[in-house]
C-alpha cells in the first residue's frame, strides 16, 4: 500500500512539472506575441509621427528640401524596425506599400517637385496602424 501511494505521488509529482513548464511556455509564447504587437504599434505611432513630419517638410520644402529626404529615411527606419520584429503577411503588405509610396515621393523630389503628393504615404501608414492595431 505505501509503494502505492508513493507512486500515486511521483505520477502526481510529475504530472505537476510537466503542467507548468506547459503553462510557462504557453505564456511565454502569449508574452512574446504581446510584446511583438505592442513593438508594432510603438514603431507605427512613430512612423505616423514620420509621416506627419513629412508633410511638414513638403509644405517648406523652399525653406529646406533635405527635410524631406529626412522624412522620408526615418520612416524607412522605422519600416526595418517592424519588419525586425514582427512576421506577419498583413503587416509585410502594408510596409512594402509604405514603402512603394515613399518611392514615389522620393522620385518626385529628386525631378524637381517640390511639393510631392504624399496622398499614398498616408494611406500606406493608415493601413499600417490599423494592421499593428491589436
């Protein structure tokens, strides 16, 4: 009877062990996915941030044209940083539309347009905060 209760309390034993190392990994993968999504929102409030810099620059560009090339490599830094952290189809499509959009801006700029049409560096970052929104 005593080999008995002790086995029953070695199964009881491991069957503990084996719950919460499954417990901690399941809120360590839940942790890791929170910590990604909130990483997403942070960097797309900076590039909406960005963004906003952005039609400053275009609205002074006579004052200072570096200011849009400016814009425009601090929000394609911030594009690295999500794409660093975070593998999610949704999110790839939205940053290589900012992405082509920004493109687009830059090509105006370097033909002599001083104030490009920033419509689709908006609407790729709307897209962006919506997709990174949890």
């Amino acid at each position: 009877m005593a080999t008995s209760r002790r086995r029953r309390s070695r199964i009881a034993t491991v069957a503990a062990v084996i719950a919460a190392v499954g417990l901690t990994a399941g809120l360590t993968t839940g942790c890791d996915a929170v910590d990604k999504a909130l990483d997403c929102v942070q960097t797309a409030e900076a590039i909406a941030d960005s963004v906003t810099e952005l039609q400053q620059a275009v609205d002074s560009a006579s004052n200072d044209p570096t200011k849009i090339d400016e814009a425009i490599k601090s929000i394609g830094d911030n594009l690295d940083k999500i794409g660093d952290k975070t593998d999610d189809a949704d999110l790839d499509k939205a940053t290589e539309d900012m992405r082509k959009a920004l493109v687009d801006v830059q090509g105006a700029v370097e033909n002599g347009d001083t104030t490009p049409d920033i419509g689709g560096v908006t609407k790729a970052a709307g897209e962006l905060t919506k997709v990174c929104t949890p």
